[in-house]
C-alpha cells in the first residue's frame, strides 16, 4: 500500500477555479479508478491557497497506472496551469502495521 501526499500553492486568485472547475469535477473519477482506496484535499490553516492531496493506492504499479492515465493528465494540466510553485509529492509506505 502507498500513501500519496502532493502539495499543491496555486496563485490565490486562482484557488476557487482549482475547486471549482478541477476538484469537484474529477474527485469521484480519482476515487473510484482502479487501485485507488482513498484520496481526499486539505487546505493549509494559514495559507489558503495551498492544499494538500492525499490518497491511498493499492501500490506503486496502481499509482503508476493512474498517473499514466487521461484522467491525470486533463486533471495535471488544468491544475497545473494555476500554480504559483512546483508542486510537490511524496511516496510514503507505513513501516508500523
């Protein structure tokens, strides 16, 4: 299992259309592809304009094959086009079950 934290500084005047014309459209499409078990945003406390993704995937194969996807990329370039800084992605498996 792999745990997927992307962080994401978009330009504050473009936040809302993140939300707006990314998020809330592909969310369930990202939930339900396959090998995807969980994926949810945050929001910075104190700076809005930077978020956080972060998913569960059945492994690094599952991952790969979504990020190979048309989902991800019309998704990575419309988010992409409203960033203020690179975005940012750790892999991460719990060594502790």
């Amino acid at each position: 299992m792999i745990k997927r934290f992307v962080k994401l500084t978009f330009r504050p005047e473009a936040t809302q259309a993140f939300l707006d014309d990314v998020f809330e459209p592909s969310k369930e499409r990202i939930r339900a592809f396959p090998g995807c078990q969980h994926m949810e945003l945050l929001r910075h406390t104190e700076l809005p304009n930077v978020m956080f993704t972060f998913s569960i995937w059945d492994s690094e194969e599952a991952l790969d094959n979504y990020r190979q996807s048309d989902l991800f990329r019309d998704t990575w370039a419309k988010t992409k086009a409203l960033f203020a800084e690179k975005a940012e992605a750790w892999s991460m498996e719990n060594i502790n079950e």
